[in-house]
C-alpha cells in the first residue's frame, strides 16, 4: 500500500522498542533509565504489544527489516516478554527473511542466564555493554560486572547468537593514549563482527555532569589527546578489518548493525515504550512519534487511554532533509546530493560544498557527499557550515 511520500524505502523500516529499567544508574548515562525493585512483566508484554498493534493498523503492506530492544536494559525482561513482543510484531507486519533482531544486554549473571531465552525467542544479535576491560575504570563508570565477567558472558552471547557486538567507552578519566591502544587491540582481539566505541561525553543532567560542575570530575583527557584517541581507533580498527562505517561505529563488511542504518539513512522506524521516538510517513504526510517519559504515566496511558504515544508533530519537507543531513553525514557511505535536493526543494550550497572540499572537509563521488579521514572528527563544524 502507498503512503504518498515514498523517501522513507531509502533507508528501511524498523521497529524500536524500549524497556526503561535498570539494576541501577550509570553515572554517565541520560537516557531514559530507572531503577525499581519489581516489575510486571506480563503487563509490561501486554502494553508493549499493544501500541504495536496500534502502529501497525496505521501502516499496513510493510515488512520489517529489523527490531531493536533498547533501554534501560533490555536484558532484563523475560524472555517471555521478548518473544511476546516479537509475535507481535511479525504479527502487525511480518519480516523480511533476513530480519535482524537486536537486543542490548549488560554481562551480569543475572542477564547472562537469559541469552539463551533470547536467542529461542528470535533475537539473532547481542549488544553488550562492556564499556571498559581494565576492573577500575568499570568501578569508575558505576558498571556492576568485572572484566571477568564480561568475559564470561561474551563467550554465553557467542555460543548463542551469530552476531555479538560490545561497547566501549574511551577518553576516560587518567586514561592515555597507550593505554587506549592496549585495550582496543584486546577488544578487538575478543570481536566478533560489530564493535561500538564512544568517545566519553559529559552529559547535563548525569551524576558526572554535577561532578564536572563542581569541579571534582578531573583527569578527562584534553580535546586534541581525544583526538589523537579517536585517530588510533579509526587506525586499528580499520587493520584489524573492523572500518568505521558510522563515526561510532565499526564493524566487519556486512556486519553493520542494519537496524541504526535505518536512522542514519532516514528511514522510518515504529517506537514503543516509555520516551521512545520514532518517525513514521503516512498518507498525510511524515510524522515525529514521542511516547511519554515515565514508564508509568506510560503504562497507565496505553491501559486507559489505548496510546502511550503524546500528540505528533508533522514533519515539513525542510526539515526532513536537514534531518536526512545531520544523519546521513555521520555515515562512511555519506549523503546521496539528489535524495537531499527532492526532499529540501534545492541543492546543497555549492559555495559551502565547494570551500569544505577545498579543505579537505569532504569528498565527492557518485553523487554522495561524505565527510573525510581529516572532517570527520569536526562533523559538527561540516555540518554547520551545510545546514547554514
């Protein structure tokens, strides 16, 4: 079935669901995450398949090419709730036949001992994470597992699922570039085919944002030593066979995570759970999705109200395509100039393209425009300079 406005096939369809808790709270992280002591699972399932339902009578004639449990820590649901979830969705839409399925999992024990319920339920990749392999750095970033045991449970996650990918976090506090570089190459020793390596960010909001204010966050490397570390990274993972496909993100060829393609190649994507965003066209035109934040404002709305989602917001032409923009230039495989022309009504800025291309900011080739080796660590410059 047509749903007028056909851009979103570019990049695919997905569905992304959100499960906000946690054993407890990352002192780094700002994503919609809580701890409580009890969760009700199969209210949870009933309310999660429930906006999926909802979603997918308004989207009719697709098939999904990829899920994504997110949190919070997923890992943490039953494998029940996940295969619930998953009926559900093939139900509403069916899939593709090489769909992929993503779950994040943190390597504690307790989560560890549900892989391979996951793994029956349909999940077919692993994202862990790891963060840091030395045990004081992990102690540092409030994580609750020891490199043993993320040890222990990649080799679970291994044995379970065909693909695995880990995170790291680096430009850490009193970490140097030595030090990166040894634990990169034991990262990269461990891989199996996806590694995520995230620079750290101080996060307003976060407990490392309120040490940072007050002065007592010390020993974060300086801008060019995280430079220098980011420049290491694209190094060795690039000789280990492992290249950046996104700036984050590096992973063997066709092993890239095809459910965040769909973000970064402006596709559409269904969103349940509390605080999810998604983006969906419909015959009326394309539409940004929010659900409410408190998971149980949102479980109380989706049981009274039948939706968890707040009202939606319409999506002009325009500002689809500095979203395609901002998404798009973050990816090794860049920005497609005529996607980005039908969408904005008018081209790039030839002077803006021209200057950056002079400085070596970006390259041209087949009709993309991609950030290079020497832009991408100043993405958001580029992108300012576009968007301008």
């Amino acid at each position: 079935m047509s749903t007028g406005n056909e851009d979103w096939r570019a990049g695919g369809f997905g569905l992304y669901v959100h499960w906000p808790f946690c054993a407890s709270k990352c002192p780094y992280c700002d994503f919609n995450s809580h701890v409580v002591d009890r969760v009700d699972q199969q209210r949870w399932a009933n309310a999660l398949t429930a906006e999926i339902a909802r979603i997918a009578a308004e989207t009719p004639g697709r098939l999904l090419g990829s899920i994504f449990f997110g949190g919070g820590t997923p890992s943490l649901m039953e494998p029940e709730t996940v295969d619930a979830v998953i009926r559900a969705a093939r139900a509403g839409w069916g899939f593709v036949n090489d769909i992929e399925i993503s779950l994040e999992a943190n390597p504690t024990s307790v989560e560890k001992s549900r892989f391979q319920g996951f793994a029956e339920a349909g999940v077919n990749r692993l994202s862990m994470g790891i963060q840091a392999l030395n045990d004081a750095d992990l102690r540092r970033l409030g994580r609750m597992h020891s490199v043993a045991e993320a040890r222990a449970a990649f080799d679970v996650a291994r044995d379970s699922f065909g693909r695995v990918s880990f995170d790291l976090i680096y430009a850490r506090q009193g970490q140097d570039r030595a030090a990166w570089r040894a634990e990169l190459r034991e990262a990269l020793a461990m891989a199996v085919d996806h590694l995520s390596l995230y620079q750290l960010t101080i996060e307003p909001g976060t407990a490392f944002g309120a040490r940072a204010d007050a002065g007592k966050l010390r020993d974060l490397p300086d801008d060019d030593l995280s430079a220098d570390m980011y420049a290491d990274t694209q190094d060795l993972c690039g000789v280990a066979g492992m290249a950046g496909y996104e700036i984050s993100n590096h992973a063997r060829k066709g092993a890239e995570s095809r459910h965040n393609l769909v973000y970064w190649r402006q596709g559409d994507w269904a969103a349940v759970g509390p605080g999810a965003h998604g983006r969906l066209t419909l015959p009326q035109g394309r539409v940004a999705t929010e659900a409410l934040r408190a998971p149980g404002s949102w479980l109380n709305a989706v049981e009274v109200q039948g939706t968890g989602e707040m009202p939606r917001e319409f999506i002009p032409a325009g500002e689809q395509a500095t979203e395609y923009l901002l998404m798009a230039m973050r990816l090794n495989e860049g920005l497609d100039e005529a996607r980005y022309a039908r969408l904005a009504g008018q081209p790039l800025d030839e002077v803006a393209v021209a200057s950056l291309h002079d400085l070596g900011m970006v390259t041209r080739t087949g009709g993309r425009l991609r950030a290079t080796d020497a832009g991408r660590p100043v993405l958001n410059a580029i992108l300012r300079e576009l968007a301008a």
